[in-house]
C-alpha cells in the first residue's frame, strides 16, 4: 500500500501552490472570485498528483475514481467559466474587499484562498484513500452503487445548471425567482448534485480497508452547502429579489421535496 500520508501531503503541497499562484493573480486583476473557477479542477489536481505517484498500474477501482472525478471537476470549471465570463469580481468579494480595509489583498490569501483549500483537502479524502490503496479487491457491489449515486449526483448538478443558465439569458427573467424544473424542489439542487456525487465517491472508497474515513469528505462537503453557502445566498437573495421570501418558505433548502402550499402542506407536482 503508498503511504496514504505521503499521497495526502503531496496532495496538499500541490494544492498550496497552485492556490498561491492564484491568489498572485487575483491580487493583480482584484479580482479574489477567480478561486471559485479552481473549485473543480482543484479536486482534479489532488486525483491526478496522488494517482500518478500511487504504486502500481493502477487497479479498476483507480481507474473509475480517476476518470469520475476528472469528469465532475472538469464539467464544473467550464460550467463556472461560461457563467462568470465578463461578469467581473463576484458581488461577495466584492463588498468584503470594499469592508476589508488596505491590507485585504493579504488578508483573501487565507480567509479565501487557505480556507478553500483546506475544504478541499477533507473533501477530497475519498480520491486519496483510493489512490493510496492499489492492492485492493475488484471491484464490487459498493462500487456499482456509488457510481450509480456519484451518476444520480452528477446529471442532477449539470440539469440544474443548464436550467439556471437558460433562465438567466432570458431578458424577460430579470429580477424573477426561479422555481421551475429541478428549482421547484430545492433551493439549490446544483448543490444537492454536487454533495450526492461525493457521498458516491466516498461509497467507492469504502471498498478499500480503512475507506471508511472518506464519507468524512461528503460529509463536510454537505455542511457546507447547509450551513453556508445556503444561508449567505438566501440572505442576499431575499433583499434583492422580490418572491424569494416567499420562494424560501415553499421550497425546500436543500433536499428536493414536493413544493408546499402557502398553507405548510406539500403541493401538488
């Protein structure tokens, strides 16, 4: 077996890098939103350093950890590069850079960037388990169900993207609420489908002895969605749209549900 601390400190040192190098950059554009475009590619980035210094040819269950997280990271950088071309710094950054006084270009390196990265290095456990275990079994029933989660995850995310973009483009939608398709049911299923891709991820990596440890990687990867990301868009999206108040209290936040009535009951598909 690699030693799974040799892996996850190469990882690690990878990720500090290229996160450094990025936050150069943003320092000279002022622009700190540019992390978000590394959030894909960064677990590509663990993937591919860990499985190249693994030992061995690599077994099958490798090779599908290598090739779905290559997909998901790669899928999401497009989406996200699309989406905030020629869109300027995001309006978060934006209003703490502003907050932040004359030393917040230093201050984006770890309240942004070293905090981001550190996320990612929980989230990625299941990539580096795997890769740091090539003497395994083949694979198995856990595997065909995770990657049938991870795939369940993964059409739910690039769905509810789509359908967020072609809202947006429509002048006729500005300032309106989206609550059809896939937003009728959770507030964010893109979020949904980025969490349910992991704990497929994580199903994956709990074939391997000691794999346990990776749903420690969904599991943080959720908290997240629910406890943060949820709440500072919410917060910001009720003072700037009206309906939203309304939308919050009928959908769901995270899990997708029936839409409730105004009364609390769940309504009708």
């Amino acid at each position: 077996m690699t030693d799974f601390f040799s892996l996850y400190a190469s990882a690690a040192l990878a990720v500090l890098v290229a996160l450094t190098l990025l936050w150069l950059v943003s320092v000279a554009i002022r622009d700190a939103s540019i992390i978000d475009l590394f959030w894909g590619p960064g677990f590509v980035l663990c993937n591919w350093v860990t499985f190249m210094l693994a030992e061995g040819s690599g077994t099958g269950r490798m090779w599908l950890v290598h090739a779905l997280v290559t997909l998901w990271g790669l899928r999401l950088a497009m989406h996200l590069f699309v989406r905030n071309a020629g869109a300027g710094e995001d309006a978060r950054y934006r209003r703490w850079r502003e907050n932040g006084g004359p030393n917040w270009w230093l201050v984006t390196y770890y309240r942004i960037y070293l905090f981001q990265g550190a996320i990612m290095m929980l989230v990625a456990l299941p990539v580096i388990i795997v890769n740091a275990a090539p003497e395994q079994a083949s694979l198995g029933w856990l595997d065909i169900v995770g990657g049938l989660v991870w795939l369940c995850g993964f059409c739910f995310e690039t769905v509810a993207d789509q359908q967020l973009v072609s809202f947006r483009r429509n002048p006729d939608n500005a300032g309106r609420v989206l609550d059809t398709g896939l937003w009728r049911y959770s507030l964010h299923p893109n979020y949904f489908g980025d969490a349910l891709s992991w704990w497929g991820l994580a199903m994956i990596a709990a074939s391997v002895p000691g794999g346990w440890i990776s749903f420690i990687g969904p599991v943080v990867m959720t908290g997240v969605f629910l406890g943060v990301s949820n709440g500072v868009l919410e917060r910001a999206l009720t003072k700037s749209r009206p309906g939203y108040a309304e939308h919050v209290r009928r959908t769901s936040a995270f899990f997708p549900l029936p839409r409730r009535r105004p009364g609390g009951e769940p309504d009708s598909p």
